[in-house]
C-alpha cells in the first residue's frame, strides 16, 4: 500500500505504525490509535489508506461509535 514516490518530493513514503494520529475533520478532531500511516523519509509528508479515512468519517458523522473521549485545551494568542 506505501512504498512510493513522495507528491512533494523525491522521498518514498514508508509504512510506520503510530500509537496515535490526530484527524481534523470539519469541526473537530478524531484520534486513531495503533494505525499503520504511511510516512515520507525525507520530507515527514503522512499517507493514510481509504479505509483509515473512511474510518474517521464514520465516528465524526455518529455512524460508528468512537471508543472513547477525550479532553482538549484550547487556547488563543491574547
């Protein structure tokens, strides 16, 4: 699924697994915990598979429950 050439540059992206990854999606944020991403070794560009996307997608939109929640702090630059 990775081991190809990067869209930004001349690196390939590799698969790695991560504890956790966070997803902005509309207007909010989904952790995934324990997924394989793909990840570029020269410029650190992330790759996701559709099934990762769809995923997030499914808990954001309330089509699938998510495991757990947690809490954010949220700041602004006064």
């Amino acid at each position: 699924m990775y081991n190809y050439r990067c869209e930004y540059c001349d690196g390939t992206g590799r698969p790695k697994r991560v504890n956790r990854e966070a997803f902005k999606h509309r207007d909010g944020f989904v952790i995934m915990k324990d997924i394989t991403t793909g990840v570029c070794g020269k410029c650190g560009n992330r790759y996701y598979s559709a099934d990762i996307l769809r995923r997030v997608e499914a808990i954001t939109s309330g089509q699938a429950p998510a495991d757990a929640e947690e809490r954010v702090v949220v700041g602004h630059l006064a």
